[in-house]
C-alpha cells in the first residue's frame, strides 16, 4: 500500500504509473510472495484502462490471473485469463497470448473441464517455433500433457509428452514435477499403473520439499493429488491416505493465502476510493459555488455505495472464510480455532466431548462413474442430513473431500456411536434421482472417540478419530467405530 502515498508516484501518468506498479509487483512474485503481488497488480489495474492504457491492460490481466492461479482462486483467473484474450485479439503479440492460452488450460484443467482446455492446447502448438524449438513462448508441454490426459486425449497426452522430453527446457522445479505427473498420467491412462507409480516417485523429494525454491504451491498440490488417486486405485490406502493428508495441508496453505489476498484486495479498494473523493474534492474548489456543492454531494453518494459494497464484500469474504462453498457446513480452518477451544471448555467443567470422523464409502467410485457433479449433490445432501440432526451445540465440518467431522460436547463416545449408527441407516435408506441415475444403499465409515480418560490435547484427539475411522474402513466400511479406551488399548 505505501505506493499509493508516495508524492512522486502521484505525478506520473496513469500508464506510466500502471508499469511502475505492475514492475513492483513482478518483483513480489519473483520472492515468491503472490499475496503482494496480486494487491499491486490490482492497484495498477485500476489505473489503467484499456482507452489510455496502450495494451499495459492485458499484460495486467495475464500477470494478475497467473498470480491467482498459484493462490488457487482458479475461477477468478479465468475471468481474467479471458478479459486478456479479449484484450490482447488485436495486437501482435504471440508471446502474451500464449501465456494467456497456457493460463486458460491450467484454469479449466483444475476446475475439471479439461476437454474444453483441448482448443486452447492446439492454438499453443500452432505458434510457429523458433530456434529452440518450443515456439514463441516456452509452451510448457508437460502443463499441457496434463490437460489433455486429464481430458482423456491419451494420443494428444502422448504427442506432447515425447515434446517435454524432447525440449531443451530449463529444468526448473514446476516443470519437473509436471513431467512426472504427465508420465505418470499417461502410464495410468495406458493400463500400467505400476509404471504410473514408479514416474510419480522420481518426484516425491521434490514435491516433499517445503524450502524448494521455485516450487509453486499449486504444482504440488496437483502432485499429491495424483499420487492419492493412483495410490488407492492400486490398493495402497495408507499410501493415498499419506498423500491425501499432504494434498490437504497445501490446499489449506494455499486458500489461506488466498483469502489474504481477498482481504488486501478489499483493502485496496477502500484507499482507492478515499484518494478519489480528495480528487473530487480538489477539482470541486475550482468550480463555482453551486457546482462544487451538486459534485461533492454526488462524490459523497457515490463513495457511501462503495463503502457499502466494501463492507458487503467483506463479509462475504469473512463468511467464505469460515464456510465450505458447497454444503454450507463450517469448514477446516473453523475446526482449527473450534477445536482447541471446545476442548478446553470441556475440560474445565470436567464433561466429556466427542469427536466423530466420517467418510463416504466408495465415494471416488460415484465420482468417476458418474461424474463430479453427482458428486456434488451426494456432498450436498449429507452435509443437510448432518445439519438436520445435530444439536444446536453440536459443530460440524467438512473435513476435505469426502469427509466430515463433527464436535459434540457434553456427550460421551457410546452415546454418539449409537447417534451415528442412527444417521447411517438413514443414509442407507436415501435413495437419490441424479440427472435421470438412480443411487441407494450409500454408506459412510466413522471412527468416534471422547476426551474421557485422553490428553486433552486437540491433535490427540482428532488422531484417535482418525485411527478409528481407517480401522472400521479395514473392517469392510458400512461402520461406525468408537476409539478403545487408554486402559483397554
């Protein structure tokens, strides 16, 4: 923000401001800080409009929508990935588009629309080469091997497989693991799933490596969700539980960045429209008496619209902080400052608390065969199942993915397995119509435990849930287990 106060930015036009902050901005994202970067790519996309802003608009849209893909805010960039395109279809410049077209396929590849990457994929491979092979930009052809295998494209996925390899490419980090996650793509797409494990692993340190310099967030992300899938589709359920731990611990990283950069953005729009009333209020000392008065009552109308949008915007951010965007039950930053205090509660009046981790059976199986969306609604139902049958006191949670997690004080771990035992027969006995699909007979797996004779610690606590919830998954799922006692165990 101390741009904006700087006497000597204030001088400068608003395109030659527009490059200046779009340079400090390169300059945060090379130290790997995206959070200040997006706030002053923002900034000085507000001072530069596409009348006086000689193309610096589209640059500020490409920059912008690569920062927020390494936050994970995919939807946003690619809105801007698109006002981009549309800004750069007439000028001469290959190399931004092809950024912006590589953006577009990273966007909807992560959003699960890979197919309709699979245009964009073909306007990258058209730019014509130059000496080193890879065309006008670097075409990143393990990013889009990527894409086309996750659209199903083996043959595509394949071609550009063999490119990567063949490139002379820089090595860097981000493109290691991508070739890895191809590679191993592509064996698991050819019916080889012990290859597609083995081209995982030659990446495992790296994407491990929290201090690798180079390394985004997003990348690794991806690699950990790989190495999930393939590692339970080939049996190895620690190992795609190991992995799956580590995916969702980049991903809370990472939507915590992101929702400081929402908060920045916020932010910035509010000094914004505090240096535009002090110009509207300088240019109205010029004018005749009656004029000012008409344009400072329109400036004060105007600015109270836009704090009031602010402050709407804000809480929406703050809601969105705390909520899970699809079933509207609180997420897992909200357990993370529940819990501990819950917990504590619970030991000071010397009452017992139960913790309960679930797990839709067979989930992935809904998911692949009959797609996300099916998907989505099943998520959707069991979060308003929860909803409808817990106490008041009671907090749940989507724990990521398919799980759920649930908080119940003043209740012991017999009393809440026998509730949970209740909620799964009535699970049992939904039968959904899903886009013409007919789907009964779902199941979940719990592992319960109480604070009763336990360390009253958190962590312990969750440990002790988890541990249950994988022992009634090994029993066959359809089950909820309650944690053996201390004494017992």
């Amino acid at each position: 923000m101390l741009p904006l106060r700087d006497e000597g930015l204030r001088v400068l036009k608003h395109e030659q401001r527009g490059v200046l902050l779009n340079t400090i901005a390169g300059c945060y994202s090379v130290v790997g800080d995206s959070e200040q970067a997006f706030a002053y790519m923002y900034q000085a996309l507000r001072d530069t409009g596409p009348a006086r802003g000689h193309g610096i608009d589209a640059v500020l849209y490409c920059n912008l929508s690569n920062e927020l893909l390494q936050l994970g805010d995919f939807e946003e960039a690619l809105r801007h990935v698109d006002q981009g395109l549309a800004r750069s279809a007439r000028m001469r410049n290959p190399f931004l588009r092809s950024v912006l077209w590589i953006n577009r396929v990273i966007c909807l590849t992560e959003m699960g629309r890979a197919a309709d990457a699979l245009p964009d994929i073909h306007e990258v491979l058209a730019l014509p080469p130059d000496p080193s092979g890879r065309g006008a930009n670097a075409k990143h052809f393990e990013t889009l091997a990527i894409a086309a295998l996750a659209a199903r494209d083996l043959a595509l996925g394949e071609r550009l497989v063999r490119l990567a390899l063949d490139s002379p490419g820089a090595g860097l980090p981000d493109e290691r693991v991508e070739l890895a996650i191809a590679r191993a793509l592509l064996a698991h797409g050819r019916g080889d799933p012990a290859a597609a494990l083995h081209a995982l692993h030659g990446a495992s340190a790296l994407a491990r490596d929290d201090a690798a310099e180079g390394l985004s967030l997003r990348v690794r992300c991806q690699y950990f969700h790989c190495a999930s899938v393939l590692h339970e589709q080939s049996g190895q359920a620690g190992a795609a539980l190991a992995a799956l731990r580590a995916w969702q611990r980049l991903h809370l990283l990472q939507a915590q960045r992101a929702s400081r950069a929402r908060y920045q953005a916020a932010a910035l729009q509010t000094e914004l429209l505090r240096l535009r009333q002090r110009l509207e209020e300088n240019d109205a000392k010029r004018r005749a008496t009656e004029r000012a008065r008409a344009a400072l009552a329109e400036a004060n109308a105007a600015l109270s619209r836009k704090v009031d949008e602010v402050q709407a915007l804000q809480q929406t951010l703050r809601e969105q902080a705390t909520r899970d965007a699809l079933t509207g039950l609180f997420n897992r930053r909200h357990l993370d400052d529940t819990l501990p205090a819950m917990v504590a509660l619970a030991r000071r009046e010397r009452q017992p608390m139960t913790i309960a981790i679930i797990d839709l059976d067979h989930f992935k199986s809904v998911n692949d065969r009959f797609g996300h969306d099916v998907g989505d609604q099943l998520l959707v139902a069991f979060g308003q199942l929860l909803g409808d049958s817990l106490r008041d006191s009671d907090v749940a949670c989507r724990y990521g993915g398919e799980e759920f997690c649930l908080l119940m004080p003043q209740t012991r771990a017999e009393a809440a397995q026998r509730k949970l035992e209740d909620l799964l027969q009535r699970w049992r006995r939904r039968v959904f119509e899903l886009d013409g699909l007919t789907l009964q007979g779902l199941s979940f797996s719990a592992g319960v435990v109480d604070s009763s004779g336990r360390p009253h610690a958190a962590a312990t606590l969750l440990k002790a849930a988890d541990q249950a919830l994988l022992a009634a998954k090994q029993l066959g799922r359809n089950r909820v287990l309650a944690a053996a006692t201390p004494a017992a165990a």
